[in-house]
RNA sequence: CGGGAUGUAGCGCAGCUUGGUUAGCGCGCCUCGUUCGGGACGAGGAGGUCGCCGGUUCGAAUCCGGCCAUCCCGACCA
C-alpha cells in the first residue's frame, strides 16, 4: 500500500484495493483491532455498540416468532461431536481441543464449541418425553470457535460471537416450516435493519451444513462483486435425534424421533455492512445499526462558539428524548477535521451549527450518502429549529431507503444470466452468475479451479428451467439456474 | 502446509547496498499560545532492548546463520 495512493484519510481507496480498503477501514474506524493470539479479534466500543444494536433487533425477531433464550456450555466433550458422521467429518479439521485441565490430561479431551447441536441434542433427549413437550424453539448467544486457516477480521475468525437457534418438532412440516421461518426472518432482517437485499436460496449438497438435510443461506453482494454469506437456516431432519436418541411418545403411543432445526447469524454480519455500503471516504452505516445515528458538530472557538453549543447540547437532548442516537462532537478541533472523521465512521447524518445558523434559527444538515456539489461535498439543506426533532427520524428513515435502492441497484448491475462460459467467467469476475449447472461436485470444483467461484445457492425465486451445464454440457440439476460467485 | 513479502516510537516509513558521531522523518500524542463554516499554525516536549538468539568485528539496525511472528495469494470455513 504505497501512501501516495492513499486518500487523505489514509486508507486505501475501495476502488483500488477492497481488501486493503477493508482492513485498514476497520482499524481506522476504531470497529475492532486484532487479538495477540492469531485470528483473535477486539471488538471495541464502536464496532461492538453495533453488535448490541443488531443482537437487540434480531432478538425481538426471535421473540415474536416464539422463541426463548438459553445458555448452553463452552467445553463439548470430544465423543458427542462424533455421534453424527456427517457432522464430525465437517468441523473436525476445525476444532479446539482442551486436553488439560487443572494441571492434568483429561481423561476425555473438551472441545471447544465450534456450534451446538451435539451439547443440545444431549440436553434435548432429556427434555424431550412427549409430544406434549414440542415444539422446543430456543435459540442461544455465545461466542464459539472454529480453526480458521486464514483469519479476516469480522468475516472470518477464530472464535466469533453469534446466535444459534435450536428447535425440535413432532414432524416434518413443522421443522420445515421453522427452518423456511426462520430463513425469512434473516432476509427481512438483513433488508430492514442492515438496508443488504439479500439473494435468498438453498446451498447446493457440497456447500450444505454438516450434518443438515437442507440448508437455506441469504447472500449478499459485497461492493467487489463477491458474495458473503450472511446467515443460514438448516433443517437437521432427524439426524441429530437418531445420534442423541431425542424421541418423543406421540398421541397414539408410538415413539418418534424429533425433527430438529437450526439457524444462526454472526458478527460476519458486521463485515457484510462494512463491504456492502462502504465507499471511498469510510463506512456507510445503515441508521438502524449506527452507533450514532446523527452527530451535532458546534462551529466556532471560544466565545463565539459558546452559544452553538449550548444550542447543539439543547437540540440533542431533545433529539434523544425522541430515541435518536446523537452525539454532540465537542472536541477540540476543527470542523473540517471533524466532518471527515464522521464520513470516516459512517454516521448517516451530521448536523452543523454556527452563529450564522443560529440567528437564522435553523441547522445544517448533511447526509453521509446523498446529493453531492460540484466539489463532491455534500449538499446541506437546512432545518429549522421548529422542525429540527420531528425531521430527523424521517430523514433517517428515508436515508435507511435510499441505501436500500443503492444496494439493490448495485446486486442487479453486477448480477446477470450466463448461458456460455464466456459470459460466465465474466460475470463472476466482477459478480453473481446465474447458470445452470448439472450438479456433480466434480464439475463444481472444475469451475471453482477455473474461476474461483462456487455455487452460492439454489435462489428460492428461480424460474423453472432445465437445459445443458454451463460448464459440462451435461443435463442441469435443481429444476433453475443456481448462483455462482467468488465469496468470501 | 505451499508461494510471496515484511519485522526500526502508537501508526506509516527512511536508514541496511558500501558496518563507524547522540538512529531519523511524517502522522498521532503532551504543554503553551494563536486558530475554527471541509483534515489550522507556531514554539517547546515525551516516546526506541532497531522481532528473538547466536556468530563475524575494535565496533552491528546494517554483514552471516538459525529461530519466531505477522501480512498477502491458494487449500478449510459463519
């Protein structure tokens, strides 16, 4: 990263270095700084005050479908994880393993949760007796840890904290309907909170869960074309009742195995909002999740400055009576320096209040993402101290909008139909290709050699279609074209 | 684990080729003063086991050997 090509920020353009652009955003920022132990990350107060923000929202999402929280433990003991095939081949090359405690070698190595299902499945054949007891819908926050061979921070670490839900059902359809619920919360969520349309599908049989029958994922589109997945919904069928023995009497006597789900969504989705709104001049935050939705920045020193911030404290505490987030930016330094360091850390709306904008009655406002000058600054328009807490939270709202039909229209320009390998290749060069494929794993990873992408997913909204394997020329499986991308 | 690169102040770097005053620059930080509508300025100041271990030498940030760590690109992945 040569300086003379940074900005004056000092980050490296995302037109020129997305990866360089992200890392050092994020430091910058002050989201999150790396831990001394390999692929460990801090989060600090501005990066986690996003986390808080997500959980809360997310969490009342789980509330209104019916569900509770609990905690479950840490430490798994190494056997459970090996009570189901599928699932032990997946996560064992990325596993922790206690194998002393308290100065000895355990008699049986702990390891440290890469998910739950084996801990829960365990607790759930205790719970579970009789129909009377399903459905089970409980979902837990904790931090779990997966052995990542090449640590990024947000998109990939070594431990990350997150949500995992885990119902269990009488049957089928009630678990499908949970896992289809669930999947569209994420989507919703990811749309109305963090403003990322998502591309919504079923991961193909490779990509799926260890240890699922189905797997749903929403993915989105980051601002160098690949895809990110942002969270993911499985239906376990009875995979894990069979390994943990979870049965159930049913009405009529009989004993059944329960059919289990689970869905989860990580801080990865801090890193979706960094690279899906990010631009040149910092981060882009999405109201709902900003820390500080609306930041107030008095002009003028000493004297002549006494009133504009006297007037700035007033117009916040009345902004915050009214549940914005604003902060007042009463530091020592100058204006300027202050309207870069907010563009710097997103916030949607920054305020400014002088002397002249205090005999004139009114503030300045200006918008992260909006309008721009013929200098590329933006345009203030003005809101006068009457209307100043009623016309926040619509702007924010209709900023939330704005970014929403930014996203979109960035998904749609960079997303297209491949029916030859030429366009396919150039698609997935610079975003998501919809193809057909003929499904056999050897000629997915023929792609992913020749191109670097993958299947993302199978997308719910697909129009029917067969024809040849883009790749292969074989008859196409999945009844649509599936979604190729590079991701991260 | 393969390929590439880098370790010098909180951050970014120069110095190393050709060993030799007290290891330097920018940003940031502290103090004082002046400043404040798009990254202000002056003066003063604090901050370093030059990644670690060993070797060569009168003398090593600099040369040699080994080790360690980190980052980037691949294989695993929310």
């Amino acid at each position: 990263m040569s300086a003379a090509k940074k900005s004056e920020l000092g980050v490296t353009p995302l037109s020129e270095d997305v990866s360089a652009w992200y890392n050092e955003l994020v430091f910058k920022a002050e989201l999150a700084d790396r831990g001394p132990a390999k692929g460990t990350m801090v989060i600090r107060p501005y990066g986690y005050r996003i986390w808080e923000l997500l959980q809360e929202q997310l969490d009342q999402r789980f509330k209104d479908t019916g569900h509770v929280n609990a905690y479950f433990p840490l430490f798994i003991p190494q056997s459970y994880l090996q009570r189901e095939a599928e699932h032990v081949e997946g996560f064992a090359p990325e596993l922790a393993v206690v194998t002393h405690g308290g100065g000895k070698e355990l008699e049986e190595p702990l390891v440290v949760r890469p998910t739950s299902e084996t801990v829960i499945g365990e607790m759930y054949s205790r719970w579970i007796t009789s129909y009377r007891d399903l459905p089970v819908l409980i979902n837990a926050w904790n931090n779990v840890v997966r052995w990542e061979l090449r640590p990024r921070i947000f998109l990939r670490t070594t431990e990350f904290l997150w949500q995992e839900g885990h119902t269990a059902h009488a049957d089928q359809a009630e678990a499908m309907e949970e896992t289809l619920r669930m999947f569209d919360v994420y989507a919703e969520f990811a749309l109305n909170v963090a403003a990322i349309p998502m591309v919504k599908g079923e991961k193909t049989p490779t990509e799926r869960f260890a240890g699922a029958v189905r797997t749903f994922t929403i993915e989105g589109m980051m601002r160098d074309g690949k895809a990110l997945q942002s969270g993911t919904s499985h239906y376990l069928g009875t995979n894990f009742a069979r390994a943990f023995d979870i049965t159930y009497q049913d009405a009529d006597n009989e004993l059944q195995h329960v059919h289990t789900t689970s869905w989860g969504m990580s801080t990865r989705m801090i890193g979706a909002v960094i690279l899906a709104h990010g631009d040149d001049q910092g981060l882009v935050l999405p109201p709902r999740l900003a820390p500080i939705q609306v930041v107030i920045v008095p002009i003028g020193r000493g004297e002549q400055g006494d009133a504009p911030r006297a007037k700035a404290h007033e117009l916040a505490a009345e902004l915050a009576a009214a549940g914005v987030r604003v902060h007042v930016d009463d530091r020592d330094a100058s204006p300027g320096f202050k309207f870069n360091d907010w563009e710097l850390k997103g916030v949607p709306l920054r305020v400014e209040l002088g002397p002249r904008d205090l005999d004139a009655g009114q503030v300045l406002v200006a918008q992260r993402v909006g309008p721009i000058d013929d200098r590329g600054r933006p345009v203030k328009d003005t809101l006068s101290f009457e209307r100043f807490v009623a016309g926040v939270p619509q702007r924010l709202d209709d900023y939330h909008d704005r970014l929403v039909v930014r996203a979109q229209a960035y998904l749609d320009e960079h997303r297209g139909r491949a029916d030859d390998w030429d366009t396919f290749e150039r698609l997935v060069r610079t975003g998501f290709a919809d193809a057909l494929h003929c499904g056999e794993e050897a000629c997915e990873d023929d792609i992913k050699t020749a191109t670097t992408a993958s299947p993302r997913c199978i997308p719910t909204d697909g129009e029917p279609e067969e024809g040849a394997c883009i790749r292969c020329g074989a008859p196409s499986a999945y009844g649509t074209r599936i979604v190729f991308a590079r991701a991260y």
